[in-house]
C-alpha cells in the first residue's frame, strides 16, 4: 500500500490541476510552463501545513529552549557534510572540501556529534551543496519548476538529483528503521520551525506561490555558481533596445535626445558664450 501512496498524489495534484486558476494579471514564467499543477500542489502543501506541519512547529519552538533548539540545527547542519564534501570533491573544490572535512571533524569531536559550532570559532566558514548544484555545476539545466508533494519546490534537475542525496544520505547510512524516520520526523519540523519569522513576509505577498517559486530559482542559481550567478544580458538589451547609443537617451528636462553638434546646441553654447562676455 505504501508504494501506491506517492502516485496516488500525484494523480490527485493532476485532477486538481484543471481547476487551479491564476491570479489576475499574473504573468506566466517561462521557467513554470506546468503552472497549474504546481499551484494545485502548492495548495495541497499548504493545506497540509496549516493543517499538520505548522501546529507542531509551534508547539515544538514554544516547549524547546533556545539553546537546545539551536543543538538540534547544529545535529542536523553537520550531520549533512559528508554529502556536501563529497559534492565539493565531485565539482572539483578541493580546498572547501578539505576546509569542512575540518570543520565536520572538529565538530563532531569538539563539538560533541555537531550539537555545538565550534569550528566556525575557528574559521572554518560553513557552505552548502548538494548534488542537484554539482549537476548544475557541470552545466546540466536546471528544467521546469516543479513542486513536488510534500517536500515543495525544486526543478526537473533538482527532482532528479533527490535519489542521489537520499542514497547518500548520512540518516540512511547511520539509522536503521524505524529510528529514521523519527530523525527525519525532527528535522523537519525543527527546520519548519525556523521559518515560522517568514511566515508574515510570505502571507503579505500579493502571490505567495509566485514568491515561493521566484526566491527559490533565485536561490538555487545562486547556491550552483557559488555566490556569483552570471549577470542576465537580456535585462540591459531591455533596459537600452530603444537606443542606438548612450547619446541618444532622452534629456531629463526636455524628454529629448541631445544630439552632438546640432544647431540647437550650437545656439545654446553660443548663448552661454555671450553671457560669459558681459
């Protein structure tokens, strides 16, 4: 039966698919060609998450203490980097890979299994990746936006690369059934529980799907080329297609292109001329 529940979602999301509407003036992303059914899907997140992720979130940040609660992310947080060292080492970063193999030694011994940070004490600056960016990193497209049930936004590329993570993921490796499921069950709703602060940002958006989506892209072009995506050439032929040159963008008082050695400018430097002289 519990082969039969992931396709049973997905067939729901495709039914409710043809009655997802979109918001008035919105305009379609050419990175969202499926946006009906990503909305739907988005939908039945959403309803899961007031219903179900949100409540326990709460409960959980209001009964754990701060200290304890910032343990349970640093657990988490290294237990994650032998797959991010692992994906530096595919994406040729020898000495990031080197750097948090420090930083994960130092906080799994120091630090007591990763519940303290003290490697970032000492230098050993954090980084994230996974293998949806060693993907991206060798130039594999990101494809459509895809949301995908439950675990909510991510692209053809990133959708695949999830079978990778999961096969190399430290949780798989380090607890046996049914222990993983309760670390898994954990590190969710503690990670739901740091974005309860996002949650006004988010419900003031005029589009919280299109919100969600955006920032998502954004984020995942900018984790794959490490800080600095490449400028978009298209936004500046945008911004200048009416010109032919810089000289021809209009004048701020007379809304008109000032033309070198035009009779207009001629008169005015004579004029300018004359009124030095007296």
């Amino acid at each position: 039966m519990k082969s039969l529940r992931f396709p049973a979602l997905v067939l729901m999301a495709l039914i409710f698919s043809g009655c997802a509407s979109l918001p008035e003036n919105s305009e379609r992303s050419e990175q969202d060609p499926w946006e009906r059914y990503n909305r739907a899907m988005y939908q039945f997140n959403d309803s899961v998450d007031r219903a179900v992720l949100k409540p326990v979130a709460k409960g959980y940040r209001a009964i754990t203490p701060d200290p304890v609660e910032k343990g349970v992310s640093n657990f988490f947080s290294n237990l994650s980097y032998p797959l991010v060292i692992v994906n530096q080492l595919l994406q040729g970063d020898f000495l990031d890979a080197l750097s948090d193999t420090g930083r994960f030694l130092v906080n799994t011994t120091i630090g007591i299994g990763g519940i303290f940070d003290p490697a970032t004490h000492f230098g050993l600056e954090a980084h994230n990746e996974d293998f949806g960016q060693t993907l991206g990193r060798w130039g594999v497209p990101s494809g459509p936006y895809l949301v995908l049930p439950f675990l909510g936004p991510s692209t053809v590329r990133d959708t695949g690369a999830l079978v990778a993570d999961f096969q190399y993921d430290p949780m798989v490796q380090l607890f046996d059934e049914p222990e993983r499921y309760y670390v898994w069950a954990l590190g969710i709703v503690n990670m739901r529980a740091q974005l309860l602060d996002l949650d006004p940002q988010l419900q003031s958006a005029y589009d919280p799907y299109a919100f969600i989506r955006d920032a998502y892209l954004q984020r995942r072009e900018y984790l794959v080329h490490d800080g600095n995506p490449p400028r978009d050439e298209d936004y500046y032929d945008d911004l200048y297609e009416d010109f032919d040159s810089f000289e021809d963008i209009p004048d701020e008082e007379t809304e008109e292109p000032a033309e070198a050695g035009s009779e207009e400018g001629e008169e005015t430097s004579e004029e300018v001329s004359g009124e030095e002289g007296i």
